[in-house]
C-alpha cells in the first residue's frame, strides 16, 4: 500500500502532473505519523520531527541529484504551519483514505528517474525537488523503522479491511 502511494508520486511527476504530485508528498509527513499512532492522531509537532529525522539522511548536505534537504524540510515545515492555521484535525482521514485506495493495486516495477522529472521551469523543478526528497524520505522510513514497528503494521492492516 505505501509502495504503491510512493509509486504513484513518482508517476505524476513523471506525467508533469505537478499539483496533484505536489499534493501527495505533503501528505507523505500525515501519513507517516498517523500510521505510528494507534488513534492514527496525527500533530504538527510530530510531522515536524519526522521531517527532520527523514527528509535528510544522517551525514548528508545534498545527494548525487542535487538535493537541497534543508530548503525542503523547511518548505515542507512551513506549509504544514501554514495549513495547521487552518485547524488541520488530528487524524489526516483525506491522506489516510488516498493510501488506502492503494490497497488493491500492485506496484509496477519502473525504474524511476528523478532526474527525467526535473524540467526546465524554476516552479515545476522546485515541485520536483520537494517531491523527490519526500519520496526518498518516506522510503527510507518505511525501509528502516516502520516496516519493523507493530503499530504501523497494525495501522496499514487496519486501512486494508476497512471499506
């Protein structure tokens, strides 16, 4: 389910779907959270420190592709300042219920390339980073404590019953 999610990402990006890629990477730092919580709560506070765990591996001020993982986890951050003025609730049921309906879908083995999904225009570039880094983020999340953590199992099985 979470691969398919990140999949997905990965696809509009490569289909200049730029909003709507946009969209589900900020919701990568919801979903995250949510689904290491038993309630799925899920606070800005906590976004926030996920975001500065995983967004920029240990050690690393850019990666081979360019990487600003500073510019993006500050982006990143702000926008959920942003949005939390909009009273976001405790549990993030739009992000939740977009990775749920990628319960029945199998993820297609593609070979991605981030920098195929960089264009030329300074906007769509930035959209690209931010997505990129998010992406790579979330795996890396997954790859080294959720997959490992009972709640989020818990959580993901949960999300897979519900209708």
């Amino acid at each position: 389910m979470v691969a398919s999610f990140l999949t997905d990402v990965e696809t509009l990006l490569e289909d200049q779907h730029w909003d709507a890629a946009l969209t589900q990477a900020f919701d990568l730092p919801r979903i995250a959270v949510a689904l290491t919580d038993p309630k799925l709560h899920s606070s800005q506070e906590r976004q926030r420190n996920w975001c500065e765990q995983w967004i920029r591996p240990a050690g690393a001020e850019g990666d081979a592709e360019g990487l600003d993982y500073e510019f993006v986890r500050r982006t990143v951050v702000e926008r959920m300042a942003r949005e939390q003025n909009g009273a976001t609730p405790p549990v993030p049921a739009p992000a939740l219920r977009r990775l749920q309906l990628r319960r029945h879908l199998r993820t297609q083995p593609r070979g991605f390339s981030p920098v195929c999904a960089r264009p030329p225009d300074p906007k769509a570039s930035e959209i690209a980073l931010i997505c990129t880094a998010l992406v790579k983020a979330a795996r890396r999340w997954y790859a080294r404590s959720a997959v490992h953590d009972l709640v989020v199992q818990k959580n993901l099985a949960r999300l897979a019953v519900l209708r």
